[in-house]
C-alpha cells in the first residue's frame, strides 16, 4: 500500500519499457495487489514515453500562465504575505525585481528565435532559491547592497545553470544589470531601455517598481492596475518584434493545415492532383539543373600551377559542395519520375519528396546542404544565383575574392572570413591566433559603385540587420522604423585586426545564416552605437544572411 515516485522518467526511455511490462504484470494480478499503492511519474513533454504507461495515467500537467502580468502575479503569489511582511524594505525591493526578471525570462521565449536562441526550463525553483540565496545575504548585508554578488549568483548560477547559449547568457546578464541596481528601490521604469514613441506623442510606456514599503495586497494592487498589457517595450524589445512574433504564430498554423490536409485535394478550381503538380515541378526543375555543374578543372587551369591560396581553396571547397547539391537534386528528381511512370518503384523517400514539391517545401535531402527558411520556389531562384557567383568567381580568377562578395550565397560564410584573416597573416606576416575579424560599414549600398578591390580586406554584401536598423549617414545603430522587420545593410569592408585591439561604443552583434538563428551562428561582428551596447542586447538585434 505504499506511495512510489519516480522523478524525470523522460530520461530513460529503454527502462520505461521494463516498467511498462511491470504494470501490465500488476493490472494480472489485481486481486494481489494493495487497493492503496499508487504510482506517480514526473517527466518533461517526451515522444518516448510508452503509449501503456500514458493510457493507464491519470495526466497532470502545470504550465506557466500566459501573459507579462500573469507571470509576475504568478512569481510573486509564491511568497507567503506574512514572509514578505517580515523583510526590510530594501529585500522587498529586490524580492519584486526579481520577480519580475522571473517573469520577463518565461514570457521572452514567446518571441522566438529574436527572443531566445533556446528554450530553459526555468521554473519556481529557481525563484525561491534565489529568494532564500537573498535573504541570506540581505541579513548580513552591509548599508551597501551587494549587487554584484546577487547578480553573479542569480546570473551564473540559479538561472545561468540552465543557459547553454552565450548569448542568451548575455541576455540575462544585462537583464540582471539593469533590474538589481539601487535605482530599483526608488521606484525606478522597469522597463529597459524604451524607445521614444514614433506617432508624434511623447506617452512613453512605462511600469513602475512598488514603493519598498508597500504591503503585499498593495504590490498586487499596483501589479494590476499599472502593468498594462504585454508590450515588448517591457523586454527592451521593439515594437516590432511582436509583429515578428504574430506572423510566425499564422504561419506554424499555416504549415500545420498543410501538413495535416491530403495531398490529393483539390487546388482551387483546378483538379490537377498532387501527383500532376509535382511533375510539372520536377520537370522544370529537372531543365533547369540537368547539365549543370560547376568546372573544377576550369579552377585548376586558372591557378595556373601556383598554390592554391585561402580564397582558392574556398572557391574549390564551395564549387565541389554545389556540385554534390547539384547532383543530389539531378538524381532525387530522375528516380521521382522514373517512379511516375511505372518504372521503379515508389519509396517512402520518393512519396515525402513528392509531397515536398506538391506544398513548396524544400526537401530534407536537398535543405540539408545549408541553412535556408525559403520556399522551394525561392530557393531554388537563390540557389541560380549562388551558382552564378561561383561561375563568375572562376572565370575571373581564383585567387582573389569577387569585387564585392556576396557572401549570403556561400555554403559556409564563416570559412570565408577566415580566409580573409589568413590572407592578412601571410601578408604582414602575423600569426593567425592574433588577429580577428574586423568590419567597417561604408556609405555606399550599391556593388557597382565599386571598381576596385579592397587594399587591406575583402568586400561583402548580403547581410541585414534585425531589432535596430542601420543610420548610413552616421554609421552608428539606431531603433528599427514602424513594420520595418529588417534593414539591409550597407556594403561592408572585412579585413583582419589585432585580437588585443580595443574599441568603444561598440556593439558585438551576432551574425546568423537565418532567422532561426540557434545554430547557425557565423561570427561576431563591432557595430558602433551611441547608446549602451546592452539596449541592443535585451533588443534581439543580430544580423542576417539569408532573408527574403
């Protein structure tokens, strides 16, 4: 008749099959077993969890209320009121502002990749063991309040145990430096860097921290009636970022009305199945790509028996992974309609490539080349345009980089960069360990505007910017225009500089291949501002390869 608990079943999966089997030997022998045994489960969401175990479950599952306030209120309701009751002003302080910063942590996923790079299971735990880390010390705290402890403790630890990214740790570090400060206990915007309004108004959103001495009905009193709405202002973010947010909402549930619907449904009026659609795909595709490939011997012969050099051997690395691209479209296309017409046939991986074609979705064996979140009809058009910037880069010469690289059609960006950087070694003579990649950003959007190449680097375009766009005229940053997602960036000068060189004013943002960053980071690049670096920070901005 005893209680069992298993905590975090989800982490092994194989025995879960054993444990299965043992409740099926227990539900045999029902008459055997104690009317009051029960056994309770603990996991996180898993597909490895056997079906026997969930249909014999009863299900509970808690999930973090929605919304800014809800959170807060939630984060906030965890404390007793006779607790709160009995801290000094100063902890009460801290105690909100930590709360809030529990709250913006939660609802900041909601904004995707600009938001987070990866989801954490932050939870209750880590508030209340940051409360008890700050009663802690808040009783032995001096008149000054320890905030760089607090911040490296709550930062470092309670809540940056769980981070994996850079930076999102980046992201909590400078949340955590601007909620744990003195201002905090002075009822300080608890919003984070806002952004003057863009409809001639000077009405600034805005929340206030309780007064210290407030009482606990009179912080939820104030929770209620100030925090308005969930406004990504409230998470130093443009307004923007929640249109971003929306329209990838509509388009998940758009993909999953797709992939849910049959195949073989009429389109509109026209009742060409699937099947007829995806052959008129294949056979355009197929005319397009047939017979081209990119010549490697064309590359020997031009190097002219010299060794190959940095920029050389990335023309030969990038040609010869198109070429295999090339092929793997050419073959998957061929077998397809070999299987159309009764020759061979039809496999699992034939049927999903028909479907891929049928929806406009780039298939799995195709995308896996490189990072890319276009439609088939797009990436297909960007994939002409990447082989034409490789042919173009042969006949005019290995050796050297295009005029102007475009270096959102390269398979791997960052292996051009470090070309960059080994062609500055092997000039002034340097280690490559001490140099880094710098950037400046020119005046000129243009690539005709160019004649020359760069003296000292290599010049690039294709990048744009998201959470802040570019002031051209001032080469600084500067918050992003109503409905303005991305800003392309001027052309941009790359060349190698000393690692130990200093700047200031700066901001380290990171470049991605797509917009669901994660992964598919290539570099960091010093982007001058003439606001705190951190505003940037908490705004999600990074720039961009690939954007439509």
């Amino acid at each position: 008749g005893h209680w069992i608990l298993l905590n975090n079943v989800h982490l092994m999966p194989t025995w879960l099959e054993s444990l299965e089997k043992m409740l099926d030997e227990y539900d045999a022998a029902a008459s055997d077993t104690n009317a009051n045994f029960r056994l309770f489960l603990s996991s996180d969401p898993s597909p490895n969890i056997p079906i026997g175990i969930l249909d014999r479950s009863i299900k509970i599952t808690l999930d973090p209320p929605s919304g800014l306030k809800a959170n807060l209120r939630q984060a906030f309701c965890t404390f007793d009121r006779e607790d709160y009751e009995d801290l000094e002003p100063r902890t009460r302080g801290i105690l909100f502002s930590l709360c809030f910063f529990h709250a913006i942590m939660i609802e900041r996923r909601k904004f995707g990749p600009q938001g987070v790079n990866a989801r954490y299971p932050y939870s209750f735990g880590d508030l209340t063991s940051s409360v008890a880390v700050l009663r802690n010390y808040m009783e032995t705290a001096p008149i000054k309040v320890p905030w760089e402890d607090l911040r490296y403790l709550f930062g470092e630890i309670m809540y940056g145990g769980h981070i994996t990214n850079d930076f999102d740790r980046r992201v909590c570090c400078d949340y955590l430096h601007f909620f744990m400060r003195d201002a905090v206990l002075d009822e300080m915007d608890m919003y984070p860097h806002p952004d003057a309004p863009t409809d001639g108004t000077n009405d600034i959103e805005s929340f206030q921290a309780p007064q210290t001495s407030s009482s606990y009905e009179k912080v939820l009193e104030h929770v209620d009636n100030e925090l308005v709405g969930d406004s990504p202002l409230a998470f130093g973010m443009h307004p923007n970022a929640e249109i971003g947010f929306r329209t990838d909402t509509s388009e998940k549930l758009c993909r999953s009305i797709l992939d849910l619907s049959p195949s073989s449904g009429m389109i509109g009026e026209d009742t060409a199945n699937a099947q007829n659609v995806a052959e008129a795909i294949l056979q355009d595709t197929l005319e397009q790509f047939r017979d081209t490939r990119l010549d490697m011997n064309a590359i020997k012969n031009n190097l002219g028996g010299e060794d190959a050099g940095p920029y050389a051997t990335i023309l030969i690395q990038e040609c010869g992974l198109m070429n295999q691209l090339l092929q793997t479209i050419v073959s998957s296309l061929e077998a397809l309609d070999l299987g159309f017409r009764g020759e061979i046939t039809m496999t699992q991986n034939m049927a999903s490539l028909q479907d891929s074609l049928f929806i406009d979705r780039v298939p799995s064996a195709w995308a896996s080349f490189y990072a890319s979140e276009r439609n088939l009809a797009s990436w297909l058009q960007n994939l002409q345009h990447r082989i034409a910037q490789l042919r173009d880069w042969i006949h005019s010469g290995p050796i050297d980089p295009p005029l102007v690289t475009w270096i959102s059609g390269l398979i791997h960006p960052g292996s051009f960069l470090t070309a960059v950087m080994q062609a500055a070694a092997h000039v002034s003579k340097r280690e490559l360990d001490k140099l880094n990649v710098a950037i400046e950003v020119t005046k000129k959007i243009d690539v005709l505007d160019f004649t020359a190449p760069s003296r000292d680097g290599a010049y690039i375009h294709g990048l744009s910017l998201e959470g802040a766009r570019w002031n051209v005229q001032m080469g600084v940053l500067e918050p992003s225009k109503p409905r303005e997602m991305t800003c392309p960036m001027p052309i941009i000068v790359v060349k190698a500089a000393p690692r130990d060189r200093t700047e200031s004013n700066i901001y380290a943002c990171p470049c991605y291949k797509t917009r669901s960053r994660g992964n598919t980071f290539v570099h960091l690049f010093n982007l001058k501002t003439k606001t705190t670096p951190s505003k940037w920070t908490l705004a999600g901005t990074a720039l961009l390869l690939d954007v439509e």
